[in-house]
C-alpha cells in the first residue's frame, strides 16, 4: 500500500495551499513506492526484537476474529480491508515527495510507535 502519514499529507496539502494556488489538479498523497504488510510486520519484528508475522486471513476468519473481539466494521469496508490487504488498489505517487521536498516516512513512523 501507498501509505502516508496524516501529518505528511497535511504538510503537502499546506504546501499546495502555499506555493501553488489554487490551481485545479489532482494530486495523490501517497508514498512513492508500495509497503506491503508483510514488510510492514519485519519493520515491526526489527524493532521490537521478536518476530511479527503478517497473517492475510479469509474473509470468514477476519470476521471472526473481529467478532471474538467484540469489534463491529461494517461488511462493506471488510471487503475493502481485505482487498487491500491482497495488494487490491496499490497505488504509488511520486506527488508527496515533490511536494515535501523529500521521500516520505514509513519505517521511521514505525520505529517510533512500536517500542520493544
């Protein structure tokens, strides 16, 4: 997935408000290359000094798991979850780097969240 972080969007978006205008484009907040989950949970495993392993379950464990957890998400956005989870919808942009002048965060976000 071509994740971003809010507070980078909102940099970029400031930066567009700033320098450009409003000039009518379309521009996408994303990262410039892809981070699956699984890398995300190695990111994770680095980190904190034990192994994470990115599971992509079925539709009927997801929401299973869910339940056991007393966790409610409507089965539209199940179905959105899961298909991004199987790599549906990946998009990459090289409009956030642009605009904030360097490359995006991701594992730095990481490391900064999740402490052993």
């Amino acid at each position: 997935m071509g994740w971003a972080l809010r507070s980078e969007m909102a940099e970029a978006a400031a930066e567009v408000l700033v320098s450009q205008g409003a000039r009518i484009q379309t521009l996408r907040s994303c990262q410039y290359r892809n981070l699956q989950l699984s890398r995300c949970g190695k990111y994770i495993s680095e980190i904190i000094g034990r192994t994470v392993n990115y599971v992509s379950p079925t539709k009927e464990t997801f929401i299973s798991a869910l339940a056991e957890s007393g966790i409610f998400i409507p089965e539209e956005y199940i179905s959105i979850i899961l298909a991004q989870s199987h790599g549906k919808g990946d998009f990459t942009s090289g409009d956030l780097t642009k605009l904030l002048g360097r490359k995006p965060t991701s594992k730095q976000y990481l490391a900064q969240n999740f402490q052993a």
